[in-house]
C-alpha cells in the first residue's frame, strides 16, 4: 500500500529529481476515460449497426472510421517515440512487472499473423478493384501500418512510467486502446456474421439468416452479384484471411492489455524493493519437471486436434453424422474439463501447504490479470448457464442431452477453479521467500512476530552462538538442506500443473476460434430459446470465451515461470 | 495510501486489541465474489428466460427462486445481528463515510413505498386466489419481511467494519447484495414486458409484442382468460403496484450500494485522521444559497411535471397528438439539458480558483460513487449515440429529426460536465481546509514546502513574535477574516449549483422512471433499426440511464452538504 513513495529510487541508473507530484491524478484519467468511452461508443455503435441487415449503415461507413481511428493513434505512437527519445528524462522509472517476455513475445507472434491476414485482405479486395470502394484496400494497409508501429511501441515502451505531458500522454494510450477495441469489436461482429452465414446455408432456413452479410460474400455463394469472388486465388484469400481472423483479435486484445497498464503506469513513482526481483533462474528454465504433466498435455492436444478436425468434417459434410460428431465433440470436453478441474484442485490442495508468503504489493499488471480472469470467465459462465436451464427445463431424455449437461457443469467447475490455482499463483512470493517450516521456537533476539509479513521484512538472523554446536554449519543452511528436495518436489508439481492446464487450454482456445459451434449444431438450445436469442446469447459470450482462454495461457506460462 | 494501519486507532471508544490480520484478503473476497456471480448469472438466466415468450420458463420459477434467495438473505442477517449484539467486539471500526444519513434516509422512504406496492401486489394476486400457485401470493409477503429486516439491518450496521466470521460475512453480504441484484432485474423485466405490452396494444401489430406477458395481464386486455382481473379493486391494485415499481427499483439499488461499501470494509483497519470530519455544520444547513439555484430549479421542476403529464396523456390518448407532444417533451428537455450544462461548467470553472487541498484518502464509499457514476452513464450514453447515428445517417429532415439530435447531443454534453463537477466535488478537502490563498513569502520557520499536502499535515504555525506588530490579532485570524468573504461567495455559489443540478436531476428521474418512453414514440430509432433491436437496446441501457439520476440525486445531496 505504501510503497510508493516511501522508500528510494529503484536501482540503476541515478534517477532524475523526481518532477513536482500531480496534484489530482483521477482529475487526468478521468479526462482520457471520457474521451476513450465517447470514442468506444461511437465505434460500437457504428460496427453493430453495420452488422444488421436492415439498418442503412454500411460497412464502408465502419472501415473509414477504423481507419481514421488507426492513423491518428499510429500518428501519436510515432510522436511519442520521438519525445521519449529526445527527451531521456521523461522515463525515470521503468515498472519491472509490465510487459514481460512472454506477452512482447506473444504479441510479436501475433503481429506477424495480422500483417498476412492483412496481405490476404488486400489480395481479396483487390481482385475485383473496379466495384469497391478504395476504403476497403486502403484499410488493410492501414492496419499493416498501425500493426508495425504499435508493436514496435510496445516492445520497446511496455515498462515505460513517463513523467511528461500527463494529460496528453493519457488521452493518446486511450485513444490507441480504444482503438485496439473497435478493432476488436468488428473482427468478433464480421466472425459472427461468417458464421451466422454458414449455419445459414447449412441449414437453408431464410428466417435464421438474421446477420446480414458482406455484399461481397454473398456475392460469392449467391453468383448473381456483379463482384463475383470466382477465381481460386480469390478462394484462398478470402479463407485465408478468415483463419487468420483469431489471431488478429488476439493481438487487438494483448495490445489493449499492455496499453491498459502503460495508462495506469503514467506518473506513477516507483520505490526500490518493488516486487523482489521475481527474476526467473534461466538455466533451469525447463527442467525441473516431473514430465508426467506436459506428455499427458501435449497428449491432449494431440487428441484434441484431432477431435476438431473430425468434428469439423462431420459438421460441414452432408449426411446425419452431426449427432456422432457431436457425441465425439462432447466426450472429449468433458474428460479434458475433468482433468483441468482436478489438476487444479490439486494445485490449490498443495498450496495449503505451501509457506510461502502472500505478494502484497501494488502490481497494476497482476490487478489487471486478476480483474480479466474473472470478467472474461462470465463469458463462459453465462453459456453454460443458459445451456444448463435449457436442459432442466427442457428435459431432452436422450444421450445429446447428458452430455451437454455434464459438459456445461464441468466448464463452470474448471473456469473457477482454475481461476482460484491462477489468482492465488499470482500471488504468492518468489520461491526462495518460504519462511521456515516449522515455526521458530526460540525467536531471534527475543522479539516475537506478530505477523508472518513482518518477518520477512527483517533481515535474515544471524547464527546465535553457542558454547557447545553439535552442528558445524549455520542453522540456515541445516534447515536449507532438510527444506530443499520438499521445496523442490512441490515447486516442480506446481510447474508440470501450469504446464498441463496451459497445453490443455491451448486446444480449448484453438476448438472454437477456429471455427466450432457446438452451440448451434445442438438443436438443444436453439429449439428452447428461439434461433435469435440464443445467437445473441453466443455471439456476445463467446468471444470473451475465447480471450479468457488465451488470457489464460499467458498468466499459466507466468505461473511456470514464477513457480 | 499509507492512511490504513499507520496511525493509531479511531477516536471515540477505547479500541479493542486488533485481531490478527488476514492472511490474504483477496483470497476471501475471491470466494465471496464467485458465490455471488454464480448465482447472479443463474438467476439472470431465469429472469430473461422468463420474459420471453416462446421460452418454456414460468414466472412462477421466477418467482420461487427470488423467495428463496430473499428467505436465505433474509436468516442470514438475523444471524449477523444476533452474533454482533452478542459480541460487540467483532466491530471494532466504523467507517465514517459508508452509510450517510441521506443514503439511508433514502433507503427508509424507498422500502416504505416497496412495502406499499408488496400490499397492492399481495391484493391483486388475491383477487384470483383460486387459479394462482401459491408462489405468487408467498412471494410479495416474504418481500415485505425481507424489506422490513434489511432495512433495519441496514440503518444499523451500514458502517460497520466487522472482523470476525470475515469469509462467512463476506459471502453473505455478497448474497444479500446478489438477492437485491436480482429483484432489481426482475423488477425492470417486468417493467419492460409492461411497456411493450402498453405499446404493443398501441401500435396492435402482432410482430412487434416480442416480450411476453404474465398471463394474468394478458388476460385482463384479451377477457378470455380464466382468472380475469375485472374488478375495480383488482384494477387498482394492478395500476398502483406499477407506478411504485420505480421505488422498489431503487430501495434494492440503494441497498446494493451500501452492502457493497460493507463488504469491502468486511476486515478493514481505520486510522484516526480518516477523512478530517467532513462532517457538516447543521445551523447553516439550508442558509447558505443565493436562493437562486434553489428557485430555478423548483420552477424547472413543476414545470416538468406539467410537461410529462400533458406528454402522457396526449401519447396515450387516441388523436394523432403524438407529434406534438414529442416536439414539448424534447423541447422542455433541450432547455433542462442546456442549462444543466452550462451550469455544470460554471460549477468546474469556479473549481479553478479554488484553494481546496484535494482529498487524496482512501474512501470506499467514495470510489464506488465515482465507479457508479461513470459506469451508469453508459447507459445513456449508448442510447444517445444509436439515436445520433439514426438521425445523421437516416437523415429525417424535420423538426423532430433535429429536436431528437439536439437532445442527444445535450445528453451526452450533460452527463459528461456532471459528471466531472460531482467526481470534483467529492474529492474537495472540507472548507476549512483551504491553504493561504497568496503564496506564503516567509514560510513558518524557514522551511520550504514541495507539495501543498506537507503543509496541511502539519500543526498550524504558530504567530511568530515580533517586536512592533501593528496587528493585534493573530495573523491566521487576519487571514480567515480577508479570506471568509471570498470563500463564502465561492461557497454559496457550489451550494445553489448543486441544489439546481438536484433538482433537474429529479424531474429527469421522474420521467422515464414513471414511464415517459419518447424512444417509442419517436418512429425514427424504431424505423432505422427495426423494433426487436431499438427495443433491446432501450430495455437494457435505460434501466442504467434511471439509475444515473437517482445516484446523480444523493451525490449532488453529498456535495451540497460538504461545499
């Protein structure tokens, strides 16, 4: 709590006389949350009016505004590259916590993926030039552009607390966060659209097709359109692009998440023992394993991957194998889901053991994982929920019916106590922080501690001599020996636990971002709510679904390392 | 930041021994919170499956589920009051902000109209006691109780900072919060299905009563039900639980706030100086006004009123009248949002010559009343940007198609100045608090200070002896009696602002809370973007829009008291 301020600069470099404090800090950022809702909304507003058949938005209308928001946060970027370089003073301090490796690297990855989606993009819209509107092939070049910029930004100024125009610098990363949003927000609303139409011309039932879709998509299905999308290079761009589409909503959203704590980070004063170090051992960086945890994984993956691929074929192909697909589908969910949920049971069982003590200190990138945790788990929640009631309520007495139950119950039970393994992993201190295990006896210097925090804040006893030692070496390094093979048995449980949840949430991430819906091969749901709420339902849920689990990766990989 | 713990313990009664602190406290608030979301999201899933029509989910289910949850809150309470008359040690602190005297004040007139309408209710469910389930008729009595001990609960506990039982308390407050969560979705479902009925029978197009009705009203227009609701008695009822339905709204809002606030001071520890008083002085409760802001608002006020009844009664009434009574409505609300604005810039700009040390102390209350605040404006914002893209890319070239824009745009320009007048204000230091309003040129004692906050935390300089001091008071005493003009002026102004911006905000509360819905009557929004989404757009942000005002009310009350 009181750690800023309180004690001295952070080690390094000298740090600069700290500049006169702000007076109110909220009055700053309550002015850039302003400008960034207003924007948010106008953008929302823009995307879902467009998504809908009958209102006369059209998608143009949606691309200018992306684009416009793009250059302008790109323009900014570049302006606040170019003070920060002539003008060193204005980072004094450097948040250790924000952007590590793991996320710069994931949104690097990520990046990479949305410039070819980005290319793809430009080779479809280009193949019929003559009837489209320039914005459509300028905004994919556009994005290129914003992509590279912003990556290089946040590679370089993830950790950044600048301490130079406040106001200014608040207002831009809001705007660039806003506009990761909007970005966000029309790769989800053009997805579902793609779905919306593929379900559609499935199941060739007019009054299910309530998303409207591109006219150029229509075009080609329907082939009375005077754009036509009919040769192959077209064919494979336009695939292209939409299996390329998870990845650019992810970088959208690693962005956001990195430009969130940047925002918090403007102005803040950093104190010394800020975090102790939290540096992991790169030697040992993956050997202290037991193995069982990443096989059984990468088993799992393997499996799943191929479950995806069979359900995949057996849902787009004609003939009434939907039902085994879906059986299959099913059955594989629920024995991965059981085993997440026990590992992770397992986790938390072996922290109530653990003594090491609890991380208090302010950490906005910690808070922030905390709060996306538990926000994008809902998502998830209020899916299973609905099912849940459509199947009690509903009383389908058949196979299908069991399966989606059970699936439902077991993905609230693994959302939460995952939630519970992850948060409480994030909070635990470094390895090398654990008190002694049994608890001392004969306190040094007489003192007694009227809390474990305290204790740690000490420096370490020093070795009260005796007249008679049986024991030649320290009583630390006697209780290091004893402690160490305990100590190491549980952290390497702890590390085969987050790598097994993370191989496992990987294939949970990749099943419906790349394309399955359950949800609506189920005839379930859509008979008990009605085709349109229960689209409304998915289409709104899933994407946060989705992020949760890529969220998810990231903070297990941070588990990994830190445990 | 540092307020918590560092200094001694609260003034008043000799503060007991503290209990041992938390080990992790967000590890219980972790547990509480997902009790809370779990059942949130179930009976979210109820609710909304209820209201629609073609969804197998009876009211009756509703029903049952809300009568549960308010029995289970309703032990539980008994149980937290029992346990802290027994054992007055569990409270050692009272947090001074949580629960003001207009907050519960509030809560008390609330739950009185809610037991009002649990009387109607109770009445006309009994008018055709033979063809209802019990449920129907149990429901409203165990509301009244619930009502009756929460309120009690409240008024007697709102402060309380508990340290026994932490993570059993915590749960329970976030059940009692969950239950008032419910009945508050449940009491604007109902409303919605109500006012889509009344416009369905309007407009008696068959494709746009998309919401369901309970079949008891449904009965009452159809006549050939079998339980009518034909009496004059029935009718009453039936019209009277309807128009107290905003108040119920708003007692289980109130009681949201203030079971939040006491669930984050569940385990806290308070210092002394804790927010220097704030309280304020009663003799000159109601003196310090021009008048002027009280008088401009009253006539806002009344005038209002006229407007929204004449509004309802020429939109209900046959004629085509509507036109013209929307061109009154928007036209009195463009003047009310006008001068809203201007006044709330006025109130800002007057904040820029003004000395007050900001409020930098921890202050739960406070940060929801901000969070509330900002995140309740959405709501309308949302609703405000749909129309603005409806009017400029629909282009309806009128009267009403500019009036419609005009009061959109005046409605985000209101909420946004408000809202930044109020989050100022509150962060304002006491009026005693004002630093020398000329820098000081001879520091006390020869120290220079860096920030303001250093000179306030420390003890008045004493007057420094001279040899001929033309002065016989001391100069603090010259400096208060220069200084009390100013200041009152400055004083009195935010005090008539406040009173004004009160009052506006009450009429504005009135009209949509009691059912002036100009959203419907206007054909452009519903014409653009079709009935079923206009609709929910409106049912969903509008509920937050009413909210906004109310909490908007007992905030300006907070800042007219304090200024």
């Amino acid at each position: 709590m009181s750690e800023e301020l309180a004690q001295g600069p952070k080690e390094g470099p000298p740090a600069p006389q700290p500049a006169p404090r702000e007076v109110w800090k909220k009055g700053g950022r309550l002015l850039s949350v302003l400008l960034a809702v207003n924007v948010l909304l106008l953008a929302c507003t823009l995307i879902s009016g467009g998504a809908f058949n009958k209102v006369a938005v059209y998608d143009t209308d949606v691309f200018a505004l992306l684009t416009t928001m793009m250059l302008a946060a790109a323009l900014w970027i570049l302006f606040y590259l170019l003070r920060t370089a002539r003008c060193p003073d204005a980072v004094p301090y450097r948040d250790t916590h924000a952007g590590p490796i793991w996320l710069r690297g994931g949104l690097v990855l990520f990046g990479i993926c949305t410039l070819v989606m980005d290319v793809f993009k430009t080779g479809y819209y280009s193949s019929f030039f003559e009837c489209q509107s320039a914005i459509k092939i300028l905004h994919p070049i556009i994005q290129a552009v914003f992509v590279i910029v912003q990556t290089y930004f946040l590679w370089v100024s993830a950790k950044d607390c600048i301490h130079a125009h406040l106001d200014l610098t608040r207002c831009g990363l809001m705007f660039t966060l806003t506009t990761n949003l909007a970005i966000w927000m029309a790769a989800v609303v053009d997805e579902s659209v793609h779905q919306a139409h593929s379900y559609g011309s499935s199941h060739s039932n007019a009054s299910h097709g309530r998303l409207t879709l591109d006219p150029e998509r229509a075009g080609s299905s329907v082939g009375g359109e005077p754009c036509p999308c009919d040769t192959a290079v077209c064919q494979i761009f336009q695939q292209g692009y939409f299996y390329l589409y998870p990845f650019n909503i992810e970088y959208s959203l690693f962005a956001s998440t990195m430009l969130y704590v940047m925002w918090k980070n403007v102005g803040r004063l950093l104190a010394s023992s800020h975090g102790h170090g939290h540096t992991p051992t790169r030697v040992s960086l993956f050997r202290e394993t037991f193995f069982a945890g990443p096989i059984l994984g990468l088993m799992l993956f393997v499996v799943g991957l191929a479950v995806f691929i069979i359900y995949e074929v057996q849902v787009s192909g004609e003939g009434g194998q939907t039902q085994q697909a879906l059986v299959l589908y099913y059955s594989f969910n629920i024995v991965c889901l059981g085993l997440m949920t026990v590992v992770s049971l397992g986790g938390s069982v072996i922290y109530r053991f653990d003594r090491r003590a609890m991380d208090h200190h302010k950490n906005p990138t910690r808070t922030l994982d905390v709060a996306l945790l538990m926000g994008a788990a809902l998502g998830q929640y209020a899916i299973s929920y609905y099912s849940i009631v459509a199947v009690v309520v509903g009383l389908p007495r058949d196979l299908l019916g069991g399966l989606n139950l059970a699936h439902a119950l077991l993905l609230i039970a693994q959302h939460t106590f995952q939630n519970v393994f992850i948060i409480e992993s994030l909070h635990r201190g470094p390895p090398g922080d654990e008190p002694q295990a049994t608890p001392p006896k004969e306190p040094c210097h007489g003192l007694t501690f009227a809390n474990l925090d305290a204790l740690h804040s000490l420096p370490a006893c020093p070795p009260t001599p005796r007249l008679v030692d049986p024991h030649p070496a320290s009583p630390q390094e006697a209780m290091a020996i004893i402690l160490a093979p305990r100590g190491h048995w549980r952290r390497r449980c702890l590390k085969d636990i987050s790598l097994f949840l993370l191989l496992c949430n990987v294939i949970l991430w990749v099943m419906p971002a790349f394309g399955a819906r359950p949800h609506f091969s189920n005839t379930v749901e859509v008979d008990f709510y009605g085709y349109a709420l229960w689209a409304a339902i998915v289409n709104i849920c899933l994407p946060f679904g989705i992020f949760y689990r890529m969220h998810a990766v990231s903070s297990l990989l941070e588990v990994y390392v830190l445990s």
